[in-house]
C-alpha cells in the first residue's frame, strides 16, 4: 500500500498572470542571403603566395650578395683586426 499523501500541483492566484518564455532559434538565417564566391578568396590567397615567393626570393639572393661578395677593409679597420689583443687572464 502506498504510504502518505499524493503530491498535490500548487496552483496561481486567479490574478496572476502566466509567463511563457518565447525561445527562438539560436541562429536566424535570412531566406535570400547570397552565398560568397570562394574562387575570389582563393583567388587572393595565391597571389599572396606569389608575392610572399617573389619577395623571399629576392631578399634570399640579396643575403647571398652580400655573403659572397665582401667588402674591403679600410685601413683604419685592418689595423684594428692587425692590432695585439689584451692578454687572457689566467685561472
């Protein structure tokens, strides 16, 4: 046998007003929004590519320039490199 009391619904005063939460849907879509050309997009990314290539080359053939060809010391300069450094201190 069930023991206690049923559970009885509390009900609102005749006065009150119910409140029903109106939910949307989180996302709301227009019914004629264009969709974007993507071949435009990729379009762009490419000829970044190209010129991100173009200026790596160019600065990697500067670099290699001024590697290869060095410049000639002065004289102040090679007297400087010719000059007796301090000793070392010993341990």
């Amino acid at each position: 046998m069930a023991q206690g009391k049923l559970k009885v619904k509390s009900k609102l005063p005749a006065g009150a007003k119910n409140k029903k939460a109106k939910k949307g849907k989180a996302v709301t879509k227009r019914p004629n929004a264009p969709v974007k050309s993507k071949a435009t997009a990729l379009e762009r990314n490419k000829m970044k590519a190209n010129v991100t290539k173009m200026v790596n080359a160019v600065a990697e053939k500067q670099l290699r320039s001024l590697a290869t060809d060095t410049p000639q010391l002065s004289a102040a300069q090679q007297r400087a490199a010719a000059a007796p450094t301090a000793p070392v201190p010993a341990k």
